[in-house]
C-alpha cells in the first residue's frame, strides 16, 4: 500500500472528525466518527465504504482554495483503487488495468483474436445453433477456467482484506443489513435518499444510482440467464438455442438491454463528473471497464438479434471475446469494487453490532 | 444592463432567504456577494442548524420546543439585555421557517454525535450551512435571481429618506445602481482587525478570525457615518476560545477544544487564572474568549494528562505531548519550574476524585486553591501529557443596523422608505450580549423573508 495516499486520507479524517456535519450522507462518516485515532487498515475500510457519491465534499466548507485543502472522496478513491492493487492475486496483473484504459481496450482484442483463432482452429463439431460454430464441449473446457480463475483471485484478495480490517464470522443480520444498502444503492442516495452529486456539481440526482443499478441488475440478469441455461443443458437435457419464451431468454434480453443502456448512460454521467472528485490516475481504467461491460452487454444482444444470419460466426466470436476478458479482468479492474463494497459493508454492519 | 428592484448586498443566509422571498413575489433581484464564489455564504458556510421553536415533533425535531422556554433560553445567555418584542417575532416566525426551508431544498439530519443535548432545539442541517447555501442558491438560479460574485459594494447614497443608489465595484468597473429597494445582510465586522482593534484595543490583532474574511463592515461603516441608526456596543464582540494553531480566518468549527473542564489553564507564565471546572463547556466556552483575551499576549495553555484524553471531541490538530511536565513545558515555550510548581500545587489542592463524571457538575474540587478548580478537579499526574495552545476566536461583532418588526433601517428622524435588513448586520437589533447556539441562522431566515417580503411589496 502506498502510505502517502493513506497519510492524505488520514490527515483529512481527522479534520473529518472534529467537523462531523456530513454525518448525514453515508455509511463513511458514522464509521469514521465512531473512532478516534486511525490506522492504515481503518483508512482502508473507510475507502471501501465510500461510494464517491460527493455529498461531502460540495458540503464542505473546507474544501480548496482553504489551507485545509479536503478533497475527501478523491483522497477516498486513490486509497481504495491502492488497496484494489495491494491485494489483489496475482500482483503482476494488479495495477496493469485500473490505470490504463489502453490496457483494458487491448485485453478485448487480444481476446477477440484469440476467439477467432480458437474457433477457427477448432473447426464445426457438427452441433447446431451456436454450437455449430464452436462446441458446447469447447465452450465448457474455455469458460470454466476463465470463470473460476477471477473466483480463486477475488476470494484471495477478499480473504486478505477481511484479515486487515479484522472481520469477523459473519451473521445473517450482516448479510442482510450489507446487502440491504447494496440491493437500494443507499449508499448512492445521501441520508435524504435524493441521490448523490455527480453529473452537475452539487444538485443532487438519482442519474448515477439509478445508473449503477441499470448496470448491475442488466448484470445478474445476464449471469442468471448463463446459470438457468446450465441448468436446463445439463439437469433437463435442453441444450441451447432457446426461443425468447424460455427462461435463459426472458432473464438475458432484458439484462443485456439494461446493461447497455446502464453503461453508455454511465460513460455520459461520467464524462459530465468532475474528474478531481474521483482518482484522476483511475478515469482512463474505469471508462475503458465501463465500455467493456457495456460491450459486452451489446455484443449479446445483437448475437441474439442476428442469431440466425450469416453475422451469426463472427458475432459470436466477438461476444465470446467480450465475455472472456470480461471475467479475466474482474479481479484487476472496476468490476472488483463490488465485491470489495460487500466486504466492507459487512464490516462496518459488524461494527454496528459490536 | 438590466435595472433591478432589488439588491441584495451580501451572499449568505439572510441575504439568499431575503432574495428567494422577494424574488417569489415577483421582484427582479440582483445579489451583490462579495466573496468569490468557492467562499460564498459568508459565515452561514460554517453553521450547522437552526434553533427552532415548535409545539410538536417537528423534521428532525423531537418532542416540543415552545416560544417561552427558548425565550427563557436566550434571556438566560443575554442577561436580558435582549429586545424582547423582536426575539419572540424571530422565535415564532421560527417554526414556519422549517418547512419553507425545506421547501427551497434545505435538509436536515438528526443531530450529531457529541450534540444529542441539541435534538429537541436545533435541526441540523445535512451537511452543515455550506449544503444549505448550495441549496439557496440553486432556488435563487431557478427564480432568475442574478449574482454577483467579488463585487465590492462601496456606498450606499442615503438621500433624505431613501436610498438613491448603490456603488460598487465588479470585475475591475465601477458601478452605480438605482434599484427600488436596498436590503443590507453583509454580516459583521469582525474581519477588519483595524476595526476590531480600535472597537477592543492593540490585543485585538492577536484574535483569529473563526469565520468568513469578507465580513469587513464596510456597508455597515457607510450607513453608520450617514446616520443609520445603529445597535448594539462597538466594543462587544461574541468571541471563544479555540485552538492557537487555528487559521487566522475560516477555521470554523473544527477549531474548537472541548477539553478546558478537565484541564488545567495556564498563561504564557505558567500561571492558572480561572476556575477550569466552572460549569459545563458548552456554557463556558464563550466566557473563555473573553479570558484568554485577556492574558499577556492573548494566549493560554491547556494541560491534560493522559486520564483526559479521550474525554472530549477530537481535536483538528493532534495535542503535543510529552512524558514529563518539564518537556511539555520545552515543546509550549512555557518556564518548566513555573509549569511544574503550579501543577504541583494544583495536584496538591485535589481531593478525593472517586466521584468523577466528565458529563455532570460532579462537584470533585479543589480546596485551599486560588483560583479553584470547583467540578473535575483531578490531578495532572498520568504521562504522557498532552498540551494546547488557545486563543481568542472571534465569532461576530455585535454593533449593527438598528431595525424595526418589518426589518427596515432608521435614520435619527424617520424610518428610511427603502432600506431593510437582515442577518448578522442586525442582529443586535435582538441580543446585545451573549449567544445561543442556532439562533443566528433562526434571526438570519426570520428576518431575511421578512426583509424579502417587505422590499418586494415596496418595489412593486
């Protein structure tokens, strides 16, 4: 961890902490004004429970051209982007992603290349529909690895930060009370539950939660629909292609719509946001994740709408490499802060009932 | 360039309630705020709630807060040097203020930890005054009100009864308006140390400024020298004390020390000189102001040891800290054996401490101790010692525009048909001494949609 950006945020929490009028917002500020003195695992877990909503900092009378110079959601974002890249496994892959949008643009074409040569080199195994192109052996012997390997990574980072923040064992009140803020976004919705400061300084807006929750609802969705799909192949003997009035169909369509709106409205809150308010070195990485997921979103959607063309081989390849560097880069990129958010609402609903 | 109805000189919040009200009734208003736009809202950016009175659970009030006891209240604190038929129109008018605050996009929070004594008087505001002088100033953009940020007001011309125009500068050119009416809420002057010195003496240059540095009294010079009738003693101040290290403007409230009552005080002699234990800090803090000013050099010295640490709010800057008296004294720039005797002696005055309690008057003294320590009173013994600087924090001037029930201004021989006022600029219109917490943003609102009200009905 890099200690000049926790000593930044720690000299701010402490400011924070004599001030205590942004009490209000956000699960940050209880947490915070529940100490007195703050160690590096405190600044971590204070970073993790930020949602960078701003309330704070267009609250503060503190803020730049005063000496106190706060600026607490970005000292909060540079913190938790550190902390993403500390713990994450393998360190090599760790801070290739979140800083460079390039990198990111550059994984999706190797993973489009590598699609198109799989297949190609694979060749028919005879199956109809999609599997036509590629089988649904291959697709199995590609995807599972490429989909437990984020697993492996992210539970080894998340078990590293539950040890660094002291957590607990964990009850069914914490999972309720963590997934109760996420499930809402209240985190997004300031104590007043009229949203957060983002696209237009500080008028509060539900544009960016209701946003986020386009996203990730288009994305378990689509994840459901994969899983009912499994299910179908494998426990009821009904491979794919599936009519629109199946399950995998009626869960995917609407996750995919939702997941491409939500991201390209996204991009556009984000292009409005002011970037000093959020790690700048980030902007690049989060945009570049951003595009990927809603490409990905895209790619499926227009796979099922051309389905049956002579699109169908190469959109296919294009989707399956939007999937596959998807869920290789979960671990090193934005996608990780879901499941870092989790964790960290878990410990603080275990502070609450300690 | 567009003629106004109304200017509103000042950008807090008596100014922003004075123009959403007047602009509402359909006056073209135009605000001239002095300080660039990051440092709007005057001193209105560093409050947090709003006294208010209330005959049932009220927002984020509870229970019931009525017009006599917050007028006991604030007798209490000003000694009755009050004007009784203006404090109780600022307290009734106060609980309608609520919802029309609300109404223009202002939020409140249930009160914050370390202020549970404020849940039933005051409602805070979600994220203090800064978020509320955002939300006013989004309703005065939504009304069509105009702003002008840096522009200086130099004169207000006082003919016969009325104000006949307005100069200032913007943006490097001088200007002179003509609008309707004028309403006046630019605050005090406390942050012309020049003033404050010759109002208080040469020591006044040592007091730190807790608020805005735009607050410079220059309207309220200029109506004076005319003859606008004034309010309240030039010499009086509403000052506590807060850390030393504090900026000399703008520390706002996370300068202030909370630690006094388990303490002992010392001046730049190492020498105690006022009961640390008197009463709790919340009814004390202001007294300290006064104390501390009073002190070679406007300084003071707090020493805790390291039993009393974690009885009071953070500090915004860590306490220096020692393991002896003698080091504490080194790092404070106080005489070590001077430090150590008074200490010595003090600890020698404590008596029995088994009935501490930092929340209560526990009545654990000192005895045979001048001065006492009559509540707290434990020894200075435990190292590792902690030590603050304090000094005089000056929050507001109490010299101000006198006004009558509908916030207008007088010269000596009539009222002035078009001048009204609202805020801090007035406020000694009410209290002459003293202060309650909230009630400056209560008299700063009350009067600010008086003030709107009455200019607008004069402008159309």
């Amino acid at each position: 961890m890099q200690t000049d950006l926790i000593a930044e945020a720690r000299r701010q929490a402490e400011i924070c902490n004599a001030c205590r009028y942004c009490e209000g917002y956000c699960s940050v500020f209880p947490a915070l004004h529940s100490q007195r003195a703050f160690a590096d695992c405190d600044i971590t877990q204070l970073a993790n429970l930020c949602h960078n909503c701003r309330g704070c900092y267009y609250a503060c009378q503190y803020t730049a051209p005063h000496e106190f110079d706060l600026n607490f959601p970005k000292a909060l974002a540079e913190v938790r982007r550190d902390s993403w890249e500390s713990l994450a496994w393998p360190q090599p892959l760790a801070k290739r992603f979140h800083t460079h949008g390039g990198a990111v643009a550059l994984a999706l074409i190797v993973g489009f290349a590598f699609m198109f040569l799989t297949i190609r080199a694979l060749g028919s195994a005879g199956g109809v529909g999609f599997y036509a192109v590629m089988s649904h052996g291959a697709m199995v012997a590609l995807f599972a690895p490429a989909f437990l390997f984020p697993l492996l990574s992210l539970a080894i980072s998340l078990r590293r930060y539950w040890q660094a923040v002291g957590g607990r064992l964990i009850t069914l009140a914490d999972l309720k009370a963590a997934f109760g803020r996420a499930v809402r976004m209240t985190d997004l919705a300031a104590g007043h539950g009229e949203g957060c400061n983002f696209e237009d300084k500080d008028r509060f807006s539900q544009a960016r939660r209701y946003a986020h929750q386009a996203i990730m609802y288009g994305f378990l969705l689509c994840f459901a629909a994969t899983c009912a799909g499994t299910v179908l192949h494998y426990v009821f003997n009904n491979p794919a292609p599936y009519p629109f009035w199946s399950v995998p169909k009626l869960l995917g369509v609407p996750g995919g719509v939702l997941l491409t709106l939500g991201c390209a409205w996204m991009a556009w809150l984000k292009l409005q946001s002011d970037r000093t308010l959020g790690d700048p070195q980030a902007w690049g990485g989060d945009i570049g994740f951003i595009l990927l997921l809603g490409f990905t979103g895209l790619s499926g959607l227009l796979l099922y709408v051309l389905g049956t063309t002579a699109w169908m081989p190469a959109l296919l390849s294009v989707h399956l490499g939007a999937v596959l560097t998807f869920f290789l880069l979960t671990p090193f990129t934005k996608m990780t802060h879901g499941f870092y958010r989790i964790a960290a609402l878990l410990a603080d609903a275990q502070r609450h009932r300690k | 360039m567009s003629t106004y109805d109304i200017a509103v000189i000042g950008g807090g919040n008596a100014a922003l309630c004075a123009a959403i009200t007047a602009a509402e009734a359909g006056a073209r208003v135009l605000i001239l705020e002095t300080a660039p736009k990051p440092y709007r809202g005057g001193n209105s950016r560093h409050t947090r709630n709003l006294r208010c009175a209330h005959n049932g659970p009220l927002g984020p009030l509870v229970e019931s807060y009525r017009e006599d006891e917050y007028l006991d209240d604030l007798l209490k604190v000003t000694d009755g040097n009050t004007d009784e038929q203006l404090a109780r129109l600022a307290i009734r008018s106060s609980e309608d203020c609520l919802p029309w605050m609300e109404a223009h996009g202002v939020r409140f929070q249930p009160s914050l930890s370390g202020t549970l004594s404020l849940a039933r008087t005051n409602a805070f505001f979600m994220g203090g005054g800064k978020s509320l002088v955002n939300a006013y100033y989004r309703a005065t953009e939504a009304l069509g009100v105009d702003v002008a940020y840096e522009a200086y007001v130099t004169h207000l011309e006082l003919s016969g009864d009325r104000i006949a125009c307005v100069e200032y500068t913007h943006q490097g050119k001088d200007h002179r308006i003509e609008p309707t009416a004028v309403i006046v809420a630019s605050g005090g002057f406390q942050a012309d140390t020049d003033w404050l010195a010759r109002a208080w003496g040469p020591a006044a240059k040592n007091f730190l400024i807790r608020g805005t540095p735009y607050n410079r009294g220059v309207v309220l010079a200029d109506l004076l020298e005319q003859g606008v009738e004034s309010v309240g003693d030039p010499t009086q101040c509403h000052a506590v004390a807060i850390d030393g290290r504090a900026p000399k403007f703008d520390g706002g409230i996370v300068t202030r020390l909370d630690c006094v009552p388990f303490s002992i005080v010392v001046n730049k002699n190492a020498e105690r000189f006022y009961d640390e234990g008197e009463d709790v800090w919340p009814k004390r803090y202001a007294i300290w102001g006064r104390l501390v000013a009073a002190q070679p050099d406007q300084v003071a010295y707090v020493i805790i040891d390291s039993k009393s640490l974690n009885l009071f709010m953070p500090s915004v800057f860590p306490p220096l800290k020692a393991d002896t008296l003698e080091e504490l004294a080194t790092k404070m720039e106080l005489p070590a054996d001077r430090l150590r005797h008074t200490v010595e002696t003090f600890n020698a005055a404590c008596g029995d401490a088994s009935a501490f309690h930092p929340t209560e008057l526990d009545g654990v003294a000192t005895s045979g101790l001048t001065p006492p320590k009559t509540n707290w009173a434990r020894p200075i013994s435990d190292p590792p010692f902690y030590g603050y600087s304090l000094r005089t924090g000056v929050t507001f001037t109490y010299l101000g525009l006198k006004v009558d029930e509908t916030a207008r201004c007088s010269s000596s021989t009539s009222p002035i048909r078009n001048l009204w006022a609202a805020g801090e600029t007035m406020a000694g219109s009410i209290l002459g001494q003293g202060y309650l917490a909230g009630f400056g943003m209560t008299i700063g609102t009350v009067f600010g949609r008086i003030a709107g009200r009455e200019a607008a009905s004069y402008a159309n």
